[in-house]
C-alpha cells in the first residue's frame, strides 16, 4: 500500500510534465542503423525510456543523458557477474524534425551517424513530421527542454521529467523503474 501512494505521489508531482496515466502517442522513428522503429507499439515487450527534443537547446541538453542513461539502463558487461545488476528496458534519444527543420533531417542523421559514440548508434532515433499532436498529448511545457518518459510496456506514461540532465532527475527516473518493475 505504502509503494501505491508513492508511486501516485511520484506521478502526481510531475503530472505538469506530461500526461502521466494516458498512452504515448504513436510516433515512427528512424534509428542511426537506418531501422524504422514505431513507438510505442513496437516496444511492448518490457519498460522504455525515451527522450524527446524539439529545438537546438533542447537537443544539446538531451545529448547530456546520453551517458548517464547508457551506464544506468543500456551497458550490459561483457562477462557479467553476479553482483552485476542490469536492466532489460529499451532506451531511445529522440530528436524531432518539425516544422522548418525537417529539410535538415537527413544531413544531420548523416553528420550524427559519423560522430556519434558508436554505442549509442541504435539508442538515437529521429523523427520527422508534425509536432502540435504531441505537445498536445505530452504537455510540452517548453521549446528549449527534453523530455522523458517512462512507458509500460502497454505504451502508458508511468513517469515523466524534463530538462537538463542531473543526478536528482536520474535517480527519480531509476525509482520510477524499478518501482514499475517490481509492480508488474
């Protein structure tokens, strides 16, 4: 009983944020590895995690999760050890190419696919096409903050927070994991 008003205290708190309860809007994305991904009907099979970023700022502060969130969810050691606790949750980095943008879509996928650290190549996808849908449905707040949120594996919005990555935001977003984890 203790973790049910947690977790509806956690949600409330950041309900500003995002629809916390309703369903991720589906969205068709493109990995760096050229796969099309739809989100989230295509991430059903356990917990996710993903970023949005809709303008320059926001996708300089999205690309401050990218290691925290690889070391915490994505890293699995090559020969684990017992001691080794890992997560088996999809992670994505999403920019979105909207409005004037969208022209830049496939020369910045071409820039980012040689820059990038080559780990994080299947965790960035990109997105093109219209915007007002899910700042409607995910109650962007502000142009120049990622988003992130945390999806059942029925697509719903468990948990969500915005802005630059720090240690506060990140370790609400392990607790939110694990706390859907262990409930389902």
């Amino acid at each position: 009983m203790k973790k049910l008003f947690g977790l509806l205290a956690l949600a409330l708190s950041f309900s500003g944020y995002s629809q916390v309860g309703s369903n991720f809007p589906e969205m068709e994305t493109e990995s760096l590895t050229n796969v099309v991904i739809n989100i989230p009907s295509e991430l059903s099979d356990k917990f996710s995690i993903v970023g949005l970023a809709y303008s320059k700022k926001s996708e300089d502060d999205l690309k401050t999760w990218f290691e925290p969130m690889y070391n915490q969810f994505i890293y699995k050691p090559e020969t684990p050890s017992v001691f080794d606790f890992t997560y088996d949750v999809h992670c994505y980095f999403i920019p979105m190419f909207t409005g004037a943008k969208r022209p830049a879509y496939q020369k910045v996928m071409k820039k980012l696919q040689k820059t990038i650290d080559k780990r994080l190549l299947p965790y960035v996808l990109f997105y093109k096409g219209p915007l007002k849908e899910y700042k409607k449905a995910l109650n962007f707040q502000g142009r120049d903050l990622p988003y992130f949120f945390v999806l059942n594996p029925e697509g719903k919005i468990v948990y969500s927070t915005a802005g630059r990555y720090t240690k506060s935001k990140m370790q609400e977003i392990v607790e939110a994991v694990d706390e859907a984890l262990e409930m389902n």
